[in-house]
C-alpha cells in the first residue's frame, strides 16, 4: 500500500496534546493543501480562520461544550461558509448574489468545507500531526461569529484541531463495510443485521478500552438525534442572512 492509502486507511481522532507548538512551515503547507482543493463553480466560498492564541482557544473548547482538547491542541482552524467573498465578486459583475439564502447554497459549501476538511486531516496526518474536526462550534454559533469577527453572509460551520499527539488513540471500528458500498443500485436490506453487529463491535471496543461509561452505536444516535442538536444553527445562520427558503 503507498503512503496515501496508509494514511486515510488508518484515521482517528486525536484528543490529547502536547503544548509544542505547530511550525509555520507546518502550518502553511497544512492550509496549501485545503487551498487547492477543488470548489464547486470554483466558487472559492470557504475561508479558514486560524486561531493559535491560547485565551481565544480556551473560549473556543468552553463554547463548544467543555472541549479540552481544543484549547490543549496549538492550532484550531474554524472552516467557515464565505458567501461574503462571493457577494464582492458577483456585485463586481453587477449581479445580485441569491445562492447563499439557498438549500443548494448550503449544500455546495457543506460539500466543499468537507473536502477542505479532508485535505486539512490528511496533510496534518501526514506530518506525524493529530487531528479532531469538531462540529460543537455549531453549538454556539453566534458567540464563534462575535469571538472570529465574521460578517454577514458567513458561518462557522466546522473546526479542525491540530497538534502533536501526546495520547495517541486506537483505531475507532466501523460498521460493516457492506453498509456503506453500494454497488450499482442502493440495498438497505442488510443494515438491521449490519448496525446489531456493529452496536456489539462497539461495545467490545469500549470495554478494550475500560471505558464503562460506553453505549452502543444506536444508543448514542438515539441520544443525538431524537432532537436537533444544535438549535442555534437556523436562527443564527438567517441573521447571517443565509438560507431563507428559496
Ligand atoms: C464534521 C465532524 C464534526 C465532529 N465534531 C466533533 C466534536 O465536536 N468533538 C469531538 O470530540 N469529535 C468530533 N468529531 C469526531 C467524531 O466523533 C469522530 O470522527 C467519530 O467518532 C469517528 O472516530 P474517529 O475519527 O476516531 O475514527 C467530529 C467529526 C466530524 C467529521
């Protein structure tokens, strides 16, 4: 296997930090690589933030739920939806913009961040560097706008920290990977027998762990979804002016 597949075969979440901080060198060749990912219209619509200072980190991990490993890692960088750039260039031409209050609007940017996203993992990875993305940035989306000075038109729609591990973590299992390939027509006859096996794969891996506190991989979904996590993403993102159901 060559070292690409090496490394995206081998993923997992990093959540615990040394404090020696991330060279700029690093650093910048961490962000080339998401820069050049590809963009849908090659509309460029997703900016980084990169955030190393440690007061602005530690309101970062409190705002996010009581993330520690964000204000332990040297680096987080906020992947944010920049409909604002696209705004200057489309008025340039001498347009009205509309796709940022779309669901085809968020649905291009969420593709595109994830893609960045990736890239980002898999550059750090690739310096020896762990990585945790985190979504609970969403949790207070407002108070991340106030902390990283965004104006309207954009939203801080996923995180990414990045350090030198102190902890590493065992490989988190996933479910059969007959769930997950479909080859030439969608089948969904197998998932039942698919996420029981799964829900038991998970559970022998918690106790490898010794981690007693660990529940099955529907029960956790069960906890997460039955509601919509993070409430604040839909009023905060139309203040921003985004997605008013056109
Ligand atoms: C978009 C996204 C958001 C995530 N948000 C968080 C988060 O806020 N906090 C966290 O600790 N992990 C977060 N994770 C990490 C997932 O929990 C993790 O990827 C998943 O449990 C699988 O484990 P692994 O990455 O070790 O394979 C996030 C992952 C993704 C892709």
């Amino acid at each position: 296997m060559n070292e690409t597949l090496k490394l995206q075969h081998s993923h997992h979440s990093i959540r615990s930090y040394k404090p020696d901080p991330v060279s700029d060198e690093m650093l910048d060749a961490i962000i080339e690589a998401a820069h050049r990912a590809p963009t849908s219209m090659n509309a460029q619509e997703i900016s980084l933030v990169v955030v190393r200072d440690a007061e602005r980190k530690a309101r970062i991990a409190e705002l996010a739920g009581g993330q520690a490993w964000i204000a332990q890692a040297p680096v987080f960088i906020t992947l944010v939806i920049d409909f604002n750039k696209t705004d200057i260039g489309v008025r340039k031409a001498g347009q009205t913009q509309v796709i940022h209050e779309s669901m085809e609007g968020l649905v291009v940017a969420g593709v595109d961040a994830g893609i960045a996203l990736g890239n980002l993992m898999m550059a750090a990875r690739s310096l020896d560097l762990g990585v945790v993305p985190i979504g609970g940035i969403r949790r207070n989306p407002q108070t991340m706008i106030d902390l990283l000075g965004l104006p309207p038109l954009t939203f801080p729609l996923v995180g990414l920290a990045i350090g030198h591990i102190e902890k590493d973590a065992p490989i988190k299992p996933r479910m059969d990977i007959r769930s997950f390939r479909h080859d030439e027509r969608y089948d969904a006859s197998g998932y039942a027998a698919a996420i029981d096996a799964y829900d038991s794969t998970i559970m022998e891996y918690w106790k490898q762990l010794g981690r007693s506190d660990g529940i099955s991989w529907s029960q956790n979904l069960g906890n997460s979804l039955k509601q919509v996590y993070f409430p604040q993403v839909k009023p905060v993102g139309a203040m921003q002016g985004l997605l008013n159901d056109k």
